[in-house]
C-alpha cells in the first residue's frame, strides 16, 4: 500500500465556500493601479522548517530536527497559510487564474514542509511523543484546512475564474488544475448553507480526532498482543533464525527464556504455512483476529461506530445516500454501482474456487490420518503441501535466492534501468531517521538527476504495518523542486551477522514500491497538487502493479536471484512452477481481498439512520459478519484480509482509503491487461518503458484516466487477463 501527505493540508482539492460574484464594471486603470500597489504583510516563519533544506534536491535534515520543533512550525505554518489565503481574497484585482488559482497553490510551503518529514515519521519510527503531538495537532490541522476551505470570500474568487474559462488560454495542467480546485471546492462545502458549513467543520475535526486514534490503538494492539509461546518445540518449522529472533522478541517485551510472534497488519500471518505445531497456529490465529476487539483500551469497535455514523451524517449533508456515493466523486469508477458491479461478477467463480480448493484441502488432511477439516489456521499449510506436491514447489527451497540488497540493486533497479534507462549510485551522507535507511541518487537517461530515494525495508515496533510510498520532496516545475521519495516496508530482519534473506511475497512488494516510487520520479508537472502520485485513489496502484511483472521476468530473475551460498542462479524451471502455483489457492489469496474491499463497501453504504444503529461493539460485529455472509463466500474458512476493527485503509485518517479498498482489484484489472500489452509488445525494452513513462507514470493526475490508459493500450481496459491470470477462467476467458 502506498501513503502518501498532501503537502498543504488545503490548497485546491479541499476548498470551498458560498456565493459571493465578481462584476466587470470596475475601472480596469484603477484596477491595475490597486493591483500595482498591493503588498500584503505575509508573516516569516522560523525554525528550521522556514526554509527549504540546504541539503540536495532541499532533502530533509534529520540532524536538524527535534520533535520540539514540529508543534512551533505546524503553528506558524498554518498562520502563515492562512495570510496567504487572506491575501489572495483581499487583493484589489479582479480574480484571475495566476492571482487566485497559482497563489493559493503556492500556498501553506512551511506548512508542507513540516507536515511531510512529521506524518513520515510518526508512520515509519514514531514514539509516544510524536504520537502525542498528532493527536494534539490533527484535530488543529483539521480546523485550519475548514478554514480555508469554507471560506466564502476564497470561493468566490475561485468561482469567478472557473465560470470565466472558456475565454481563457490555458494548458491542459491549468485547465485541469482549475477543473480539480473548482471540484474539490464544492464537493468540500461550496453550496451548503452556514449552518451545514458548521456542522461539516465538526464533523471534519471530530473524524481527525478518532481516526487518529483508531490508529493509535490499532499499532498498540498489533504490538501488545504478540503471540507469547512457552516452548520451542510449540514453534517447529519455523527457521533457526525466525526462532532467535522470537526468543529476542520475547526478551524485550519482558518474557525472558520464553518466545514471541509479532503479528501483522494482516489476518493471515506470513509464519503461519511453516509453523507445524496446529495448536501454536490456531493461537496465533486468534491473537491477530481478535487484536482490536477483545474489550480491552485497544478496542477500536466503538470508535468504528462512530466514524461510520460521522460520514454517514456528512455525506447527507451533501445530499448523497451513503459516503460512498459522497467520497467516490474524483476516482475512475466514479461511482459505488460502477464498483461493486466490477467485483460481484469475480464473485461466482471465486466461491467456486474456495468450494473446490476447500475439499481438495480437507481430502490431504484425511489422507494423513487426521481428523479435523480445513480451519483458517490449517489452510495456507495445506494449501502449500498441495502446490509442493503438484508442482514441486517449496517456498524454502526459492528464499535463498532472494538476498534483500541484490533484490534491490540487481533486480528492482535493473528492471528500471533496461526499461528506462535510469541509473542509481548509492550515497551514504544523507542524514536519515533511522540507521536502516539507505539512499540512492536517481539519474535519468540522459544522465541528469532525477531524484533522490530514500529505502527502509525492515519490520519495528516502532513502524506501523504494511508497506507505502511517499514524498520528501514532491515534483514541480512551478517550484523547480525534484522528487524526493521514500518506501516503508515491513520485512521482518535477519539476526545479526546473518544474510538477509526475503520471501518471493516480499521480492514482490520490492517491485511494488517501486512501482510507486517510478511513478513520483517520472512527475512531470507544472504543480504539485497533479504531480506525480496525486492521482485518484483507484488508478494510483496501477502503476505500482504494473512493476511487480518484472519480479519474475527471465532477462530480470537471473540477473538478481542468486542462491547466497553457491551463487547459483534460480532455474527458471523453479520460477515456471513458482508462476503455476501462484493460480493455486485463489480461493484465500483472492478470496481475503475480495471480502476486504467489499466489507469496506458495506460499511460506506450505510445511511445515516443505519449508521446510528450500530451503536454497540456487538452490534459492530453482527453487522460485519452479516455484510460478509451475504458476499456468498466462505467467510468462515477465508476470512478478509482486514477485519473492521484493525482495518486501518479504511478507518485511519479522515478520508483515507475509504469506499476505495476496491482500487487494488479495479487496478490490477488495469495491471493484467497492461501486463498483456508489454508482452504482446516485446516485453522488456526501452521502447516499451519510454512508451509507458510517456503515457502515463510521467502524466500525474493531469488528464482523464480512461484517456490515458487508452493513450498507452490503444483500447478500453479489459478484466479477461485479469481473471485469467488468478486462475478463475480459462485462457480463453470461459
């Protein structure tokens, strides 16, 4: 998954207010006159955050900064922001697109700056101090973004330009940029009435408020309820070194001789297929299905509750039906139909495939003897007993190919390299966050610099789940600024001393990341506000995906996976049957997402008056197993990959991924049929890589999406690949 801050808070996608117009028959030499003349006091900030870095391409200085720094620069940024904003309303000219549009896009830079280094870190190494100054200052950011963006005054400058646009000469990316802050302004409050305005404001902070705390005490669960074993024999199978690593674990949680699994973001737990103790997996099963619901101060159930009850009562506000109908105005899918109609028609064959495998599983189990049936415990080892059997494959056997830094430089970059063109040196005088944090110089084709990326790969108590993407240092030409990224990942870490080995999972989530990074490196854009990754929530994971087909692609797989011992290269024998199994175990690798995104769904398709009648944690409950039974799948066997009370996409964070889980399904139908192309294509070649960048991971969120996608395919997108590459329909597509 990739996280990515909004550099101002505000600035033109969160905007609105009411109807004030501007009249032509002021006097345009006195106009220009008053124009001349204007020089608002703009108030100087101090600190460090005041000015942009001095370190290349304005990286952030770690050295520099002090967690007492962020409160004094969150609150002269927001001071400084809101004069800008004042200064544009006041000025005595005529609104135009440059005094109105470009200024408040320039607008809140300090206030960028110290939001993008803070929400960095309080994801990737974060304390109880950060933790502390985000719930103290969410809930001002909040305020000062509704302050802005229901401003009346604001609105109607920005009104008049937008109704003015057809006599105006623009570029695509300020037509686009106008369209978006238009938009953004009304979907934000521009037509309500005071009244709604208000009660829109306190929605705005309340959510702010309990969406950060959602997520507080989601990351204390996921830590606190640790599996704690007694015995090693309870942990056979897993490696020695996974086995000294959980004994280390157990000694600094104050467990000492005992041994501990942390657990993950995920339902499923990675460690789970090896663990051959059935007892120790079904622990561990329940430690992480039940973290966040156990009635205990990291219960989030309630706090579910009310956020659904929150943007319920807010999007009626905006007379929509649900927050789905509300929050989906921007995104490809457009609307909730469009969305749930895509992922209903995987629904059929997909229940078939969890019947089908479930009965293969259940006949393994009998065949040794036992007698039980498939839990959610049981069925990823069985499910990996089945592939080893019919196709030879062992995951143990591919992960001493995988060295973490060969992954890196000789697969990720290479890839990138052969399709680009780009080239990368590693640099080690940055300043970073933390001493796992390494950085590359980033060299476009022609051998200018591109950007800087910054790569933080390994699992700590002190890092939230799952893996993202974002920006130091977003691109813009209007600022002359490069792209300054970073990925998160979540590998957990080898002993000291020992080689870093990671799991195929993990090589994919490589390429992933990257996949993003590619995406904020190639930005091209006059603003930022359309640079790069700033596209809708259910296109911006398609680029990302796209990446992961290099992971597996010959010319790419022999150049990185060499076995750490014999430096031998992985037969592409092993990577055929790698591919094979991977159409294998569809029912719960397809399964746990599919029921995810539709769960997310259920809960933003809720009325107002449905909403409020959740109002208990039983209740939280009975409405998530009732959505989930009447999916039709085998939610007992498969349960969704995030249940509601640590499903963090969808309830941290005001807006976050909400009625939009959906978007890693719509865009790996988009992934799967650009895959096609590549290949049909030639595959990897610069022709092809210079073809794409063109079309779109340069274009940002400058254009219509089904344009640009037809801009590189030549066609609409098609989900046949899609599904014939999980195995659920035949090459044929039947």
């Amino acid at each position: 998954m990739k996280a990515r801050i909004l550099a101002t808070t505000a600035i033109a996608a969160l905007l609105a207010g009411c109807a004030t117009t501007y009249e032509d028959a002021m006097d345009p030499i006195k106009q220009a006159e008053e124009a001349a003349d204007y020089a608002p006091d703009i108030p100087q900030g101090t600190g460090y955050f005041a000015s942009e870095s001095t370190l290349p391409l304005h990286a952030p200085d770690f050295t520099k900064i002090s967690e007492d720094d962020y409160i004094p620069a969150f609150e002269q940024g927001m001071a400084i922001q809101q004069a800008e904003v004042q200064a544009i309303i006041d000025n005595p000219a005529a609104p135009t697109f440059e005094n109105t549009i470009v200024a408040l896009e320039k607008s809140g830079r300090m206030l960028g700056r110290v939001a993008t280094v803070f929400y960095a870190l309080t994801g990737a190494n974060t304390n109880d101090r950060l933790d502390q100054i985000d719930t103290e200052i969410g809930p001002k950011l909040s305020a000062h973004s509704d302050k802005i963006s229901l401003n009346p005054e604001l609105f109607a400058r920005v009104k008049a330009v937008y109704d003015a646009r057809a006599s105006m000469t623009m570029t695509r990316e300020d037509a686009k940029l106008l369209e978006e802050t238009y938009k953004g302004m009304v979907h934000a409050g521009a037509l309500l009435t005071d009244a709604q305005r208000e009660r829109v404001k306190e929605i705005n902070t309340e959510l702010t408020t309990i969406t950060t705390e959602f997520s507080q005490k989601v990351r204390e669960a996921t830590v606190d309820n640790a599996l704690i074993v007694d015995d090693a024999a309870a942990l056979a199978g897993l490696t020695d070194a996974e086995i000294e690593g959980a004994a280390k674990l157990a000694a600094e949680k104050g467990h000492e001789g005992k041994y501990a699994i942390a657990l993950q973001n995920t339902t499923r737990h990675p460690l789970n297929p090896s663990l051959e103790d059935r007892g120790t997996r079904e622990k561990l099963f329940w430690a992480s299905y039940h973290r966040a619901d156990s009635g205990d101060e990291n219960d989030t159930r309630m706090l579910v509750a009310k956020i659904a009850q929150l943007r319920a009562e807010k999007a009626a506000l905006f007379g929509e039906p649900d927050w789905a109908s509300y929050t989906m105005y921007d995104r490809m899918a457009a609307k909730p139909a469009t969305a749930l109609g895509f992922m209903e028609q995987m629904v059929p064959a997909l229940a078939a495939t969890q019947r089908r495998e479930a009965a293969e599983i259940n006949a393994m189990i009998k065949a040794e003897g036992k007698d039980f049936t498939v839990k959610p415990w049981d069925w990823n080892v069985y499910a990996e007993k089945i592939k080893a059997e019919r196709y030879a494959f062992d995951e143990s056997i591919v992960k001493p190919y995988f060295q973490i830094d060969q992954v890196l430089e000789d697969g990720v970059f290479f890839a990138a390299n052969k399709l680009y063109g780009i080239s990368f040196k590693k640099r080690t005088d940055l300043p970073v966050y933390h001493p796992d944090v390494s950085t590359y110089d980033v060299f476009d084709k022609d051998g200018s610099q591109l950007g800087i990326f910054y790569f933080d790969p390994y699992q700590r108590p002190s890092k939230r789940g799952g893996a993202w993407m974002s920006n130091f240092v977003d691109q813009s030409h209007l600022w002359g600024t490069k792209p300054v990224i970073y990925n998160v990942l979540n590998i957990p870490k080898a002993p000291e001393g020992e080689v870093q080995l990671v799991d195929f999972d993990n090589v994919e989530t490589m390429f992933h990341e990257f996949g993003h990074a590619l995406h904020g490196l190639f930005a091209n854009q006059q603003y930022t506000s359309l640079s790069g990754t700033a596209t809708a929530r259910d296109f911006v994971e398609y680029p990302s995906q796209v990446n992961e087909m290099w992971a597996t692609y010959p010319e790419v797989l022999q150049n990185y996976a060499k076995h750490y011992k014999t430096g031998e290269t992985l037969p592409m024998a092993m990577v055929e049957k790698i591919q094979a199994a991977a159409k294998f175990n569809q029912g719960y690798d397809f399964g746990e997402t599919v029921e995810a995104a539709l769960l997310d769904m259920k809960w933003h398709a809720l009325s107002p008056e449905e909403a409020a009648s959740i109002d208990t944690p039983e209740k939280v409950d009975a409405f998530e197993r009732k959505s989930l039974k009447e999916l039709g799948l085998e939610i007992d066997l498969v349960p969704p990959r995030y249940r509601t009370s640590y499903f963090n996409h969808i309830f941290s964070g005001p807006a976050g991924y909400s009625a939009g889980y959906y978007s890693y399904l719509w865009t790996e139908m988009l992934d799967k049929d650009s895959r096609k192309w590549f290949l049909d294509n030639g595959g990897l070649t610069r022709a092809n890589g210079d073809h794409y960048r063109d079309t779109v991971i340069s274009q940002g969120g400058t254009m219509d999406y089904f344009q640009m996608f037809q801009n590189f395919a030549g066609r609409e997108p098609d989900v046949t690949p899609m599904l014939v590459s999980r195995g659920l329909v035949g090459e044929d597509g039947e």
